[in-house]
C-alpha cells in the first residue's frame, strides 16, 4: 500500500508557506538578521504560551539547557540528577558546565523521572551537599510526576530544570513546563512540536533573576552596553528568522497540537484489542504526543513487519545513556537502571505528525 514516513513535515509547511516567506522577505529587505522586534514578539509570546513572565530564545535545545545550568552556577563539583532514558544532551549539558551527571531510573508506565527513586537515591546518599539540580525530562509529550518532585526537590533544596524540549503545551493539573521548576528548557528542532526552519531553542522561567543571567550568558556576558561583558558567556541567540517562522507557527500550535491527541486517540482506539501497551496517561495531564510510543514483545520483529510494508518507524531511545559508549568512564553496568533498559528493548514509536490521517493510522495498526 502507501509509502508511510515517520513525520512529515511538508504538511504543516505548506499551510504556513505565504506567511513565513512574506516576513522573511521583510527581514531581508531590512538586513534584520540578529535581534529586534521578530525576537522579542516570540519571547514575549512563547512566555504568554507558557503561562510564564519570562521567555529567552538561544540556539538550541542543548544551549538551553547548557545555559540554565550556568545561570543556576551549577559547575566543577556539583553533581546533576536526570534520567538514563533521555536523548543525550539532556546529559551533555550537565557534563559540559563541568558538573557530573547521575541517573535515577524512570516509572514504568509513563517513561519518566520516578520520584520514588529519586527520593531513595536522595536517601541513601552520605552527603548530599554535592548535589545541586534535578532535570526531568517530559518525554515523549508528557510531563513528569511534577508535584512529587518538586516537593522531594524543596525538601533537598535541589534547583529544577525541566526538559521540556518534547512538551511544548504539555499540562498537569493546569500547570505548564517553566511553571513548576525553577526554568524549563524548549527545543524548535524542525521536527519538535514547535519547529524553527534550522536550529532553535528558548528557556522560560517565572525568576526575574534567572531571566537577566540567562540573556546576559546567551549574548557573550553582557547586558546593556555593546562591548562591557560581565562574566564570560555564550553566542547563542535565537536569529530574526528563525523567530519570525516561529512566531508565525505558535498562531497554529494548538490546533496541531490538538492534531496530535486526535491521532493518539485513533491509536488507541485501533489498538485496543493488540498486543502492544499503548501510552498511559498521567491524571489530570495534557499529552501533547511529540511521540506515540508503544511498548511490544517482540519489537524488532514489528519494526521489521512495518517496514517491509514501507512505514517508517523509530526508536527513542534504544540505548539508555549509561550504557553509551560516551559515558562508559561513569562506570555503570548493565542492569542498574532496569525499567530503562528493558524500556528500551520494547519502545516503538509510530508516525506521528498533525495532519497524518485516520485512514494511514488505521492501516499501520492493521499490522500491529
Ligand atoms: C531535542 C532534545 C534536546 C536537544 O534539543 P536541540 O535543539 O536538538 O539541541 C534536548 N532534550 C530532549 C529531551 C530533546 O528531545
């Protein structure tokens, strides 16, 4: 039958084609190509979007993370917690600010930061003095079990950085990422729910402190006069173009978004009767299916079935972080972070994009 990718992106493209190319003919025309008014109507934007004061576009994901960090002073000798199941620079980050990143393992419905562990970690540690952050991913489009870390996190004193990268719009209990932490992190990779035309990322925060670090380190330590730098920073800015595609695309983000949770909903639907585990949603929460995981016995035969029918599928991720090749000098072993790794040896994720159709999920769940 029909050729099935894992995300089209030309859908969505064609819908905001005019607008996108009208503005960066602007832009152009007017040689405004660092700053000004595209970036900060997307910052003050995007924040609204996010129910939060403050909104920074940088360069990417990974710098936002990498900024956060800084901003937190998070360095030489501190150590970080995340998850094992988490796309690299999640980790990358922690170790590129001259911290040590350590893992705690996920729940085993919902992927994510299982607090029961984190507690236990926090627990059975000699001295936690070391130990300054915690970084949850919301994987997938779902956001962590927010409420219980938090509480666990203020009974440390631990600051929050919430991976937010997959959840743009993602919600518990009415809440946001940037709501419950204290900055959360945004990705526009073109193929996130939010995508810029190249590389693109922002922080938002409700720290009015945090928010002047964190604009002073993506633009080279300085805040106000052009060649005065307080600290050593960063050249990561979000560019005019990058932001006038995004703020033209964050008009349709909640139509797409509701897209998405149509097409989960015929997934599940479909699948009902199958042998996969289909996505569990956490109470009171918006999945915003950046990702339609299932979980299956036998995934890589699946994987191979779907193939050969010429429906393109992927794996995020098959290799939990401590057992890669890069983080083979922390010293783990396999077997010290179970729920991740079997996880990772039954995860599938099927196309997913807005405007896939009913007909296209159903005959993918046909093979299923
Ligand atoms: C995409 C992603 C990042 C990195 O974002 P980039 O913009 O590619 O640097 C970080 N964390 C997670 C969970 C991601 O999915």
């Amino acid at each position: 039958m029909s050729q099935i990718p894992f995300m089209d992106l030309s859908d969505c493209y064609n819908q905001v084609y005019d607008e996108i190319m009208e503005k960066i003919g602007h832009l152009i025309d007017n040689t405004r190509f660092i700053g000004g008014e595209e970036v900060n109507k997307f910052e003050e934007e995007f924040a609204e979007y996010c129910n939060t004061e403050y909104c920074i576009g940088c360069g990417n994901g990974t710098d936002a993370l990498v900024l956060a960090l800084r901003a937190l002073e998070i360095g030489q000798g501190d150590k970080v917690i995340t998850v094992p199941n988490t796309f690299i620079a999640t980790a990358e980050a922690v170790t590129n600010v001259g911290a040590k990143v350590d893992f705690v393992d996920v729940e085993e419905d919902t992927y994510t930061m299982d607090p029961e562990k984190l507690q236990n970690y926090l627990k059975n540690q000699d001295s936690t003095d070391n130990i300054k952050a915690i970084i949850p991913v919301h994987l997938y489009g779902q956001m962590a079990n927010m409420e219980e870390i938090m509480k666990i996190a203020r009974e440390y004193g631990l600051k929050v950085i919430e991976d937010s990268a997959q959840a743009h719009g993602a919600e518990l209990n009415g809440k946001r990422p940037g709501e419950y932490g204290d900055i959360a992190t945004f990705s526009f990779y073109p193929g996130k729910n939010l995508g810029a035309f190249g590389d693109a990322g922002a922080l938002v925060t409700n720290n009015e402190g945090l928010y002047k670090k964190v604009k002073m380190l993506a633009n080279h330590g300085r805040l106000e006069e052009k060649y005065k730098h307080r600290v050593e920073g960063y050249n990561s800015r979000l560019d005019s173009i990058q932001a006038a595609v995004l703020r033209v695309k964050l008009n349709y983000l909640e139509e797409w978004t509701e897209e998405r949770i149509k097409n989960a909903k015929y997934y599940d639907d479909f699948l009902t009767d199958k042998e996969v585990v289909t996505p569990v949603v956490r109470k009171n929460a918006r999945h915003v299916y950046h990702l339609y995981v299932v979980r299956a016995n036998k995934r890589d035969e699946l994987r191979n079935e779907l193939s050969n029918e010429d429906i393109s599928t992927g794996i995020h991720y098959p290799i939990p972080l401590h057992l890669q090749p890069a983080y083979e000098y922390l010293g783990y072993k396999e077997g010290e972070f179970p729920i991740s790794e079997n996880v990772s040896e039954e995860i599938i994720s099927l196309p997913m994009w807005p405007e896939l159709s009913n007909s296209d999920i159903k005959e993918i769940c046909s093979y299923l």
